[in-house]
C-alpha cells in the first residue's frame, strides 16, 4: 500500500494543500507517498503575458481568502515570469535519483523559493540552489537535470498521470496492496476532510 500524489511543484493549489501532506506522512509514517509529475506547462523562455499573470496573482489571492496560504507577491516584480514548470518538475525527479526520499523535501523547497522568497523556479539556477541547500551534489544535480534519462522519466509521469485521469492538481489516491487506485482528494483539501476519506477507506479496506 501507497500513496500517489499527483502534483506540479509550482502549481499554487499543491502549495496550498502542503499542510495537508504533512499531515498525511505524520499521521500515516509507514505508508510510502510516491510523487508523480503532472506537469503544468513545458519549457518556455518567452514571458508569460500580463493577462495571464494577472489571472495568476488573482489565484494567488483567491487561494489565500480560500485557505490562509501565504504568497509573496513580490514575484511579479522582481522576476521575469515564464509559464514554464518542467525545470522544476525535473528538479523533483533529479532529486529523488540522486537521494531516495528526495522528492518531497525538493517539491518543499522550490515551494518556499517561489511563493515565499519571490524566486523563480523556472530558472536552472534557482533550482540547482535548492539542492545545494539540500546538500545534494550541485554538478550531478545539473547532469541529471539535463540528461535523456530525467526527461524520459518525466515523460512517463506526464503519460501516467493522464493515464489515471489526474488531469487537475493537487491529486491524491491511496494504492492498495491488489494496485488498485482510490481517490483521496482530486483537487484541494483540508487536512480533516482527507482523513476522514481515508479513515473510511483504511476501514472499508
């Protein structure tokens, strides 16, 4: 038995929904959370246009009414925003190939550079600043970051996630022992509203 947590590191639902996930690996140690790219948007170098910033900085605050989640609204004027989340996505899976268990404290850090510290995680050099942080090797992260092997491995999240349907982000499912998929939360929820589905289904179980 495991979870699956279908997410995007800069997908600001999944920032929101943080909290929640640090509750679940409290609660629930002995179950293994697999993290799956979604991906949100693939490479860009061309900045993102103002209506679509605009409708962004909008979620931001709509998420922030919603949930009480933080966001730094600095970003928009110190960065040059680009609709580009598959660096951070390989970062993610370079992280865990580098260090198993690596995934979640690489999902955790670029959350808190991009919507606490107003930095962009679009850019390499943001994230091969994260796993310095994170004491990974800054050379092999990069390699890593830049191979086929990372890319293909993206490539199969992105197909697996669509495969299952997890076509918005934050998802989370439970994996039985028989790999059978049960949804948990398909979207955004507090913490009290997944453990009460998971309690019914650990029962049910």
């Amino acid at each position: 038995m495991n979870f699956l947590y279908v997410m995007d590191p800069m997908c600001s639902w999944c920032w929101a929904f943080e909290p929640t996930m640090k509750h679940l690996q409290q609660q629930y140690p002995d179950i293994p959370v697999e993290y799956l790219m979604g991906g949100l948007a693939p490479d860009s170098d061309a900045p993102m246009p103002q209506p679509l910033q605009e409708t962004i900085q909008s979620t931001w605050r709509h998420i922030n009414q919603h949930t009480g989640t933080s966001f730094n609204h600095d970003f928009w004027t110190i960065c040059q925003p680009r609709r580009s989340t598959y660096p951070a996505c390989r970062a993610v899976l370079a992280a865990e190939q580098l260090r198993e268990g690596c995934a979640s404290d690489m999902t955790n850090a670029i959350q808190h550079a991009y919507y606490l510290d107003a930095r962009n995680p679009s850019d390499i050099s943001t994230l091969s600043d994260i796993a310095v942080n994170l004491s990974l090797d800054e050379d092999r992260f990069i390699q890593f970051m830049e191979s086929e092997s990372i890319e293909a491995l993206l490539q199969q999240h992105l197909k697996l996630s669509r495969q299952i349907g997890a076509n918005g982000f934050p998802s989370l499912y439970l994996v039985t022992n028989q790999n059978t998929l049960i949804p948990i939360s398909l979207g955004y929820s507090d913490w009290e509203t997944v453990e009460r589905k998971l309690k019914q289904e650990i029962v049910r179980g």
